[in-house]
C-alpha cells in the first residue's frame, strides 16, 4: 500500500477513533466518557459532543488557567499530567501527528482539493504560531485571573476554529436550548472559522503554518524525537520535487528536523534519487563534506 494511501487512512480512522461516543452526539451533549481526562495527541475539540478525550491545547490552558487559584488554596495541581502528556508525544514523534492522526489538518488538506486560485502563505506569517502560543495559550490564561484566581482559555474560546466546527456549531445544530443562547462570541467564532475554510482553498494548511499552539509545540521536538527524517545529500540533487509536494514549503534536504515539517512524507515518493528516507530510532547517515549535487 501507497504511503499517502495509508496515510489517508489513518486520518480517516484517527478522526473517528477520537469521536467514538456517537451516544452524546445523538443527544446534542458534551460527552462525559471516562475517557476525557486523557490528552489525545492531536487537535480534537474537548466540547465536540463525540469526542472521547481532551485536546493538549486546552487542556494546558486550563491547567494555567486555574493555577494560581489551586496554588491559593493549598493545592499541588501543577499541570503536570499535560505537560507529560506533551512530552511524551513530541518525544516520540515530533509533529508526526500533525500529519497523521489530526481530524482538523486532514479537513485542511481535503478543503484545498477545491478548484481554485493557489497562494503561497508568506514565510513572515508562519511566526505568529510563536506569537499565539505564548501569547493567548500560555500568559493570558496564567496572568489574566479574576479576583478568586481564575483566568479563562484564551485560545479555545476566542480564536480556535477547530473548536468551532467540532463543537459550536455541532452543538448549536443538534442541541435547541444551546442555539437560543447563541451571541456575540458564537458569531465572532463563526466569521473566523469560515474565513480559515476560505483559506484552506487558496493555501495549503494555513491553520496549521500559521496558527496552531499544538503543533508549534511539537515541532520543537523534531531535532530530538524518535521518528525522524534523513535526506543522504550525496544523492541529491536539488530539483526542487520535495519542496512542491510539500504542504508547508519547505526544502527537506535543508533542514531534515525542521520545526515546520509535518513528517507527512509527502516528499519521498516523488524524490527522483530516493535520498529521502525516514523512521523510529534512525542511524544518522554519514554525510560530512557532501553537498548537494545541482542539475
């Protein structure tokens, strides 16, 4: 089987296996499965009515959120579990899930199927993942509290799309008291999820190039991640195939462990020398004094 064929139906399982409780969604209601305090390793919304467990993102906000409230009243609840939970997943993978198992980067990737004018995201625009990340899902929450200690979710509940689709406008389809509640905020969400639906058909991947704490997050743990990628630049030759097929414009053969690399492994199969290669626990292939080779 072809390595995007598998990939396809990776995703496709991924994205049911984090919404298995088809109960909750029959009923327009939050799922309330054992299983939400576990941190699935990809963007699914914690308030989608199927969803099985908790998005990183959101679950390490409200760990921030609700930090100096549980420190004033005596309690040792450090986020410690999300933290881990982050670790573990880039430790393994880096952004592996990015490309493989996130329900949201594979609705991306189908919406720019569409027909239709293609632009290249300007390089400048990738930085504001940094700016968003520290921003709106680590200081907010921890700085900005109420008189008992409390802050809010920044991200989830002002920015994040993903959340939107999964839950807001799930649960205001399925659930009527929601939708008689529905205001500025919901609005406000709405405007922004369909101007990034507008953008998944002109450029590849905005969301994630652009926006996404999780995989910000992930990605610093490319360099050191067990799955890793390898280009032998002795065999390369520069023709550019890589970098076309790459969703987030980037040249492999550069930068292997780039932050920005989905490890969707588009790239190898349309290597014409096969220089791209990659795996768990990968030797490092000699390559001192080598450069590319330009044809």
């Amino acid at each position: 089987m072809k390595t995007e064929r598998k990939r396809r139906i990776t995703q496709l399982a991924a994205a049911l296996g984090f919404n298995l409780d088809l109960l909750s969604l029959a009923r327009g209601q939050i799922s309330q499965t054992p299983t939400k305090g576990i941190c699935l390793p990809a963007l699914n919304c914690y308030s989608c009515p199927a969803a099985i467990g908790a998005c990183p993102v959101g679950a390490l906000q409200n760990a921030l959120n609700a930090l100096r409230y549980n420190l004033g009243v005596g309690q040792k609840k450090l986020g410690l579990y999300v933290l881990g939970s982050l670790g573990l997943m880039g430790a393994i993978g880096g952004r592996l899930p990015c490309g493989w198992l996130c329900p949201f980067g594979w609705l991306q990737e189908l919406i720019n199927k569409i027909p239709g004018p293609k632009i290249q995201i300007p390089s400048v625009l990738t930085y504001l993942r940094y700016v968003i990340l520290i921003l709106l899902v680590l200081l907010l929450p921890l700085l900005l509290v109420d008189a008992s200690g409390l802050g809010l979710p920044w991200f989830c509940k002002w920015l994040c799309p993903a959340g939107t689709l999964e839950a807001g406008v799930l649960l205001a389809m399925l659930n009527p008291a929601i939708r008689s509640q529905l205001g500025f905020l919901f609005a406000w969400k709405l405007a922004i999820l369909v101007f990034f639906l507008v953008w998944m058909v002109l450029s590849e991947r905005p969301f994630c190039r652009v926006v996404c704490p999780l995989g910000t997050i992930l990605g610093f743990f490319n360099r050191v991640s067990l799955f890793r990628m390898r280009v032998d630049l002795g065999r390369c030759i520069l023709c550019q195939a890589c970098q076309k097929a790459c969703p987030v414009n980037i040249r492999i053969y550069e930068n292997p462990d780039s932050e920005r690399c989905l490890r969707c492994l588009k790239c190898e199969p349309v290597c014409p020398t096969s220089c791209i290669d990659h795996g768990f626990w990968l030797a490092e292939k000699k390559t001192e004094g080598k450069t590319p080779v330009r044809v």
